[in-house]
C-alpha cells in the first residue's frame, strides 16, 4: 500500500466526520482512528509503516461564499491546454457559464471542466499537476 493511498484515506475519513476505518486488502490491513485532535495508524502485514501525522482541523471550516467548482473525477488537474500556454482562468478572472476552467486527465482523457456558473473567480483550490480527487473542489467562483 502507496502513502498516498494511505493520505487520501485519511483525507476521506476527515472529509466524511469518520473517526475510524478498517481497510483490508489481500494480506494487508490497515486501521485508521481519528481522536480529538490526532490520528493513529496500524498496520498489520509484516512490513515496517511510518505515517505522516495526520492533524484533525481545530476549528470546522468556515463557509466561503461563492460557489465551489468540483472534480467529477479522479485525475491530473491541468491549468491550461499545455505547458506553454497560458491558464485557462485566474484569480480574479470574470467567467461565463460554460467557459472552460482547466482540463482534468482521467484515464488518458482529457475531461474540460466548465463553469458551472458566471462569476468572479475568487480562489483556485489546486495547483498545476496536481492528482485530485472525485468530488475535490478546484475553484470558488463568486
């Protein structure tokens, strides 16, 4: 099992309010336990794990205004047609619905990712490159 297998674990668990989770996979199994403000790994299979501390936020996260724009899938997060080329949107960028907001590879495809709405766009949540994950937001539009 990948860290970032084990990140995006603990990631979901954090997202959803989890406090503990039990993944099994063939002869690997690992149990995760999010408490007060720590976490705490195990893992059973014979082969040594040093995880990263995984910190449980102090505060709930404050409601932003705006809308949030999300990944419909899992993949690399483009934010521009190449590398060459300039990002499809930036901070402070005013979009029409249906503009095009960067390109998300899953799968050896190029998804486009519109706007959902028209508006200012107020926050880009990813970075260029960036692997993200189904339901991840990429951009807050106001």
């Amino acid at each position: 099992m990948e860290i970032k297998e084990i990140e995006s674990l603990a990631r979901l668990m954090s997202e959803n309010g989890l406090t503990g989770l039990e993944y099994k996979q063939g002869d690997v199994s690992l149990k995760l336990e999010r408490k007060a403000q720590a976490a705490s790994f195990e893992q059973a299979a014979g082969s040594p794990f040093v995880p990263a501390p995984v910190e449980a936020p102090e505060q709930p996260p404050q409601e932003k205004e705006g809308t949030l724009v999300v990944s419909p899938t899992v993949g690399v997060f483009y934010a521009a047609a190449s590398p060459e080329s300039k990002p499809f949107v930036q901070v402070g960028d005013t979009v029409q619905k249906g503009d095009t907001l960067c390109i998300i590879e899953a799968m050896k495809l190029m998804n486009e990712i519109p706007a959902e709405v028209s508006g200012k766009i107020m926050e880009v949540c990813v970075g260029n490159g960036q692997v993200v994950e189904y339901g991840q937001p990429l951009f807050r539009i106001v």
